[in-house]
C-alpha cells in the first residue's frame, strides 16, 4: 500500500502542477522518478491516465475523473497528518512569504522582530515581488500583495483597501504649474505604469467623494513597471505620477513630492493576505496569518494605503 500511495501522490502533483518537473519540485524527486511513480498507477489500474508530448502533459478522461475524486480527500488527510505531526498548536518550521517589495519592506518587515518572539521555532522565509505568485506551485505557504485574481485553491483575507493618489514634485510644478482639475492633466507630463501581468499600459479612472469620475490622461514621458520607481522618478521632477498611496506616502512625508488634485484619486484591488483554502492549515500558517491580522488592526495600517 506504500508503494499506492507513492504512486498516487505522484499522480495528483502531477495533474495539478501541470507536469512530471513541477511535480518532481514539489515531492523531492527527479522528474523520471515522477513519471515512473504514473507509469506504475496507469499499469495498476489497466488505464491511461495522461496523454503525453514532447510539449504537453494532459489528462485523459480516466485522469480526470481519478483526480476529481481522489484529489481533495488526499490533501485532506496529507494536511491532518502534518498537523498531528507538528501538533495542532505547535508552530515550526520554515514559512515561505511573498511580499510586494516596497509594501513588504515598509509594513512587513518590522513585524519580523515580534512574530519572532511570539514563535521563535517559525523560520520566515520571505520573498520580494511585485507579480502575483501561485502558491500551489511554486510552495509558497502565504503571499501578500494587491490586485489579486483568487485561482481555485486560494482564500485571502482583506488588510485593507488600496487608493492612488496623484503626485508630482515641487521642481515640476514650478516649472510646469499645478493641476487644478483632471480636465488639466492632458497638457502635462506623465509617468506611466506598465502592468507586469499583462505588459501593457495601465488605463485608469479618477473619482472623488461627491461622485464625480474623470478620465486619467497625462502626456507620457516615460513607462514604468514598478511603483516605487515610479515614485522616485516623480520625486527626480520626471513628471506626474498616479502612485498607490503607500509608495507615495514617505516622499510625500519628506516633501519630495506634492500631493495635486488631492480630492481626486484611483481605486484598485485591495491589499490581500492570502493563502490555501486547505481546510486544516499547518500551525505555523494559521498563526502568522493571526499575527499579521492583528497587527494591521492595533497599528492603524490600513490608513496608509488610502492616502
């Protein structure tokens, strides 16, 4: 029965990492182990359960209806052995976090100190990006970032809502003047923002309070993919930038930049923390999910990314 577990395991990584390799990362063994772990289910059961390419790897009928019924009751009891393994209040181990980089060094980081006191045995293991990472896939145990599409698998919880604030430098509104309604924007210069998930120009829609909506158009100068550089391209007088609020918020605090049309701003995907939707999280997921929570309650954070 070892051996039909082995296989099985093999089996379910294979069909939901997407390939023998993904698979093979995940379980510690070489991509030919995997797919002979398969080959040997396929031979138990009498059937095929992948089709297999130099380029593809894709479930028959037989696969998919295997995965459908055995996959969900396998993770569950992996989960509840990893539990019972650790002890169900015992948080241990390495915790593999991605983090936006400029949010994370700003907020995250400076937690680190106390969620270490609080669980000394838990090893944060963070990683700094601005895309949107699987978690399934490439082993992270939380990720936290905006503008977040939830996938099958995944849950988050909301630490707060996220606006973009219009700014510029002191030096550029010198020389250029200051907006004093988006119907001024067109004749300046501006920064524009590259979206990373799909290489193009990010369109935005101003709004204020009272309801009113305004297209947002600048002259662009140049295009960003990053907004804390956009932020210091901004600060070097480059031109107007559309920032979210906590990459403006320590230029705009050390006067680099100028807050214009202050009423005015861009709303996008709020600032999740999200992780599996595994039902029986490992300990040390559960309380670093918990700690971070909380600290974004007791610290008042959420105001920073509303500008």
């Amino acid at each position: 029965m070892n051996d039909a577990f082995v296989h099985l395991d093999s089996f379910i990584h294979s069909a939901e990492d997407g390939g023998f390799s993904a698979a093979a990362r995940r379980l510690g063994l070489t991509p030919a182990g995997v797919s002979k772990n398969v080959g040997r289910l396929e031979a138990s059961l009498g059937v095929r359960l992948f089709r297999r390419s130099t380029r593809k790897l894709s479930l028959t009928e037989e696969g998919e209806q295997l995965l459908r019924e055995v996959a969900e009751p396998w993770h569950r009891i992996q989960d509840a052995m990893a539990v019972v393994r650790q002890g169900a209040n015992h948080a241990a181990g390495p915790l593999k976090v991605a983090l936006a980089p400029a949010v994370g060094r700003m907020h995250f980081v400076p937690m680190l100190a106390e969620f270490r006191r609080r669980y000394p045995e838990v090893l944060p293991d963070l990683h700094f990006d601005n895309r949107q990472v699987d978690l399934i896939a490439e082993g992270f145990d939380v990720a936290i970032g905006g503008g977040v599409e939830l996938p099958q698998g995944v849950v988050a919880r909301e630490l707060a809502r996220v606006r973009i604030v219009l700014a510029a430098s002191p030096d550029y509104l010198a020389r250029c003047g200051t907006p004093r309604h988006p119907d001024d924007l067109p004749a300046h210069d501006g920064i524009a923002r590259r979206s990373i998930r799909f290489g193009r120009l990010q369109a935005l829609t101003l709004r204020d309070d009272a309801g009113g909506v305004a297209p947002y158009e600048c002259r662009p100068v140049a295009v960003l993919d990053d907004p804390e550089a956009m932020a210091h391209a901004a600060a070097a007088g480059l031109g107007i930038a559309l920032l979210p609020a906590p990459h403006a918020g320590p230029l705009l605090a050390d006067g680099r930049l100028v807050r214009i049309l202050p009423d005015w701003y861009a709303e996008t995907g709020p600032l999740f923390l999200y992780y599996s939707s595994r039902r029986l999280l490992p300990a040390k997921t559960r309380v670093f999910v918990d700690f971070v929570v909380e600290r974004f309650r007791e610290l008042g954070l959420a105001a920073h990314f509303t500008g």
